[in-house]
C-alpha cells in the first residue's frame, strides 16, 4: 500500500514516518511529487482546514496521474494545532500562522509566553488537536480520524526537540515539556500519534 503524505510540514512527515514504521506501507510527500502549492486555509475547524487540503492535493495528484496504479493508494491531509483555554482556544485552527506570517515557531511560543503572563498555573490547561483525513485516491473513499493530547502551558520554552508548540506543552501525567520527550514517546501520547494509530486500526480491521 502506498500513501502519500499531503503536508508540506516536515515535522509532521517525519513523525508519520517513525509512526508507521512498523507497518507494510511504502510512505511519500507532496515533496516527492515536487508539488509546492498549497492550498489557502478557509476553513473555520480544523476538519474543514484538512478536508480543503485533502481535496486540493488529490485534484493535483489525479490530474497529473502521480500515483502507481499497481497498488493501493491513500492520501492523507491532516489539520493541526493547539487550543490554549486561557486564550479562548486560541491559537486553534491559526496556529501555524499566530501573530501572523513573519514569525518563527519561536516568536509564536514568545508570543503565547507572553499573552498567558500572570495567569496561574490551574488555569494554563491547553490541548493539541489533530484531524486526519484520507482517502482511497481510486474509489474516492474517505475517512476521517481525530486525536488529542491534553496538558498544559508552561512558564518558559523547555527542549529542542519535536517542533512548533512542544517547547511549552507540558503533556498530562509528565513533568517535562513535549519537547523534552524522546520522539517515541511524544508519539505514544500524542494527537499525531492516536489519530494515526486510528486510521492504522481502521485499514486493517478493513481488510
Ligand atoms: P500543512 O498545512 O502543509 O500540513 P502546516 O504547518 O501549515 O502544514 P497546519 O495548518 O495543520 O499545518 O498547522 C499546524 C501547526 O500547529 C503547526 O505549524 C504547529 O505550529 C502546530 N502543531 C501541530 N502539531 C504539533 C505538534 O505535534 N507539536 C507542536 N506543534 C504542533
């Protein structure tokens, strides 16, 4: 089986890399395909925001038949973020562009370190949010998987691993930020890693 990875974040592309390692799929990016355009993000949730990216992705595919025919063939969107209570759930479905396009992951992590100043501890709850979708390029099947990670804003920026958020989530049951974790473990707990374990169990209960 074949799936091709609609995302142009590398972060993501290498966490669904180590989190199907185990199983018989022959995995690629809209970066193997030498596809840079993305499309604009209009929707209002994050299903919405990964159903836009699904159709988008799968037009160019099947418009330029990119995909190998031979064998099955699943294209996988996925809409992400994290919703801070504090901030009203914010940044939410903009958290790739929080405080706008000319900032860093960093400058983002700043900015929320900023915004949750003085807010104590009980009340720094947050949350990771990821939507899969996929579909079944050539019967238009389409499946949709959701997965959370819930934790909670911490006062500084702590590790250097993983990417975006994970320098101040501090995921449920740790005492460590996300970034802190091994990749592995980030994968056992994380919104990335039950979405996709979902769909793992879906394709083959399918077959
Ligand atoms: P694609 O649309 O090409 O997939 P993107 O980075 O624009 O890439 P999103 O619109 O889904 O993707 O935005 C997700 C953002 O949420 C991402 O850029 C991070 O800032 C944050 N995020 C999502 N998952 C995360 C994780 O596991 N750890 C830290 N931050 C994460």
């Amino acid at each position: 089986m074949n799936i091709i990875l609609a995302t142009h974040n590398r972060g993501k592309i290498e966490e669904f890399k180590r989190i199907l390692l185990d199983y018989p799929v022959n995995l690629s990016s809209v970066f193997d395909y030498g596809i840079t355009l993305e499309p604009e993000e209009t929707g209002v949730t994050f299903s919405e925001n990964a159903q836009i990216k699904l159709d988008y992705y799968l037009k160019i595919i099947k418009k330029n038949k990119l995909h190998d025919n031979s064998n099955k063939n699943l294209l996988i969107a996925e809409d992400s973020g994290i919703e801070i209570e504090a901030l009203n759930g914010e940044p939410g479905i903009l958290s790739a562009r929080y405080g706008g396009e000319g900032l860093n992951s960093m400058d983002r992590n700043d900015l929320v370190l900023k915004n949750m100043q003085g807010v104590a501890s009980k009340n720094r709850k947050a949350r990771f949010v990821c939507c899969i979708k996929v579909v079944d390029i050539e019967i238009d099947f389409k499946y949709e998987f959701i997965g959370y990670s819930e934790g909670m804003i911490m006062d500084n920026i702590y590790g250097s691993k993983g990417f975006g958020y994970d320098p101040i989530f501090k995921p449920l049951g740790y005492n460590v930020s996300m970034a802190s974790l091994q990749p592995e473990v980030k994968d056992k707990i994380s919104h990335r890693g039950l979405a996709t374990r979902k769909l793992i169990k879906e394709l083959l209960d399918a077959r």
